[in-house]
C-alpha cells in the first residue's frame, strides 16, 4: 500500500479489488474510532437511475462520534460536512484508490479557531 497526503487530501493505493478493500478500509476506520455510517455504490446507483455505465466506485460515509460530538460543540454548522465521505474507486485493474479530505483543510473551511485542533487530532 502506498499513502500520500496533500493539503486537501488524504490517499493510499491498495493492490487488489474493490469489494477487499472495502473491507480493509471499513476495519482500518473501525481501529481508529470510526463506524461507516453509509456506503453509497455510485456504479449500481447510477445504472439503476440513469442507466449509465461507471467504473466501481463507493462512497463511504464514516463518523466518529467522539470527533463529531466535540466539533459539534465548537460550531454547529459542522454538520454541514459530516459524516466524512471516503471514496474507494477501482481506478485501474488490481489497483484500488482510496481518498478522503484531510481533516485540517475540512476544519478550516468553517474558518473557527476552536476547529483548528480538533482538525489535527482527527488527522
């Protein structure tokens, strides 16, 4: 696996399928506080809605309640960004991307100091 954070993202490239790294992902989130709220398949939504064609890409929504409840308390608009969406997308054969907005810039974009630590820790 490799891993690589920009300001606006975190990534890492996991070898295999997507279905596996699902479920890698799911109990890497699981160790670190987190619980996949939603698991949105973006490939079968949009054939079912739109009858088009996508590669296999699944949208996450993860929460940790003990990072929300202290977000929350600190500014409620928050909520607006929550839960936090991690993107598994098969982007090649045997090579699946896994993506999420780091913490830090998601904090920033409310522009409220208290959120600045908060950012940092759930990075």
């Amino acid at each position: 696996m490799s891993a690589t954070a920009t300001k606006f993202a975190l990534q890492a490239i996991i070898k295999g399928e997507v279905k596996p790294a699902i479920e890698k992902v799911t109990e890497a989130l699981k160790r670190n506080g987190f619980g996949v709220l939603t698991h949105i398949d973006v490939q079968a939504t949009l054939k079912a809605k739109i009858n088009q064609d996508f590669r296999e890409y699944h949208i996450l929504g993860a929460c940790a309640p003990h990072f929300a409840h202290r977000a929350l308390e600190a500014d409620d608009r928050v909520g607006m960004l929550l839960p936090c969406n991690v993107v598994v997308e098969q982007k090649v054969p045997g090579e699946v991307l896994v993506s999420a907005i780091n913490p830090q810039s998601m904090m920033a974009f409310l522009d409220n100091p208290d959120l600045q630590s908060l950012g940092e820790d759930a990075h």
